[in-house]
C-alpha cells in the first residue's frame, strides 16, 4: 500500500471523537487541524479561518515519504477506501470522490440512504 497521509479540516470537536476513531480503524496516518485547543497527538490547533486555511496549514505536516495525501472533512466518512486507492496506478495526479449526503426525515429523525 502506498504512503498516505490525511488532513483533516475541523471548525471545532464536533464530530472529532469519531472521525479519530475511523482512521485510528482504517490504520492511516493523519492530522487533524481543529479550531479548538484540544488534547491529541494528532490534533493541531489553527484559528478557524476556513476549510482552505486549515488544509494549507496542515499541509506542513505531511511527511516528505509520502505517496498520497487525502483531504476529508470531519463530519463525513469513509467508505470503501481501498477501491479509490485501486485508481492511482502512477497516471492519475488527483481522484475525486463523491459525498453521499443522507436525506433525513423531519417527521421521524431518521436517515435514509
């Protein structure tokens, strides 16, 4: 598998415990760029000046060995990743992932896909 590195744009902690959770399970390298101080190793502490601000300043930390370099957002997840990763064979500089965004039923608070 290659080299990969995630940053992880983040207004504030919502969201963090989980999103911590998916890439500590996915076993990835990764660095999240939050709005507010918190207490991680991987957690970093830049005023929230907008998504953009926080992937650019994130971008310091990324190893000099690393192959791929995945922005995600804190509040989405993370599906079939290794299939995304089957697409970088050496002739494709950037892959693009669609976000499935869940409708939501007012009446019942219930997410359907």
């Amino acid at each position: 598998m290659k080299n990969i590195f995630f940053i992880i744009p983040a207004r504030n902690k919502e969201n963090l415990k989980e999103k911590i959770m998916e890439l500590e399970n996915l076993k990835v390298n990764y660095i999240i760029v939050c709005g507010e101080k918190l207490n991680h190793k991987n957690v970093v502490y830049r005023p929230p000046k907008g998504k953009w601000d926080a992937i650019n300043f994130g971008s310091k930390f990324v190893p000099r060995d690393v192959n791929v370099v995945v922005l995600n957002d804190v509040d989405t997840r993370i599906h079939n990743f290794e299939h995304v990763l089957s697409h970088l064979n050496g002739e494709a500089d950037i892959v693009y992932c669609k976000v499935n965004v869940p409708k939501i039923s007012l009446e019942k608070g219930l997410k359907c896909y």
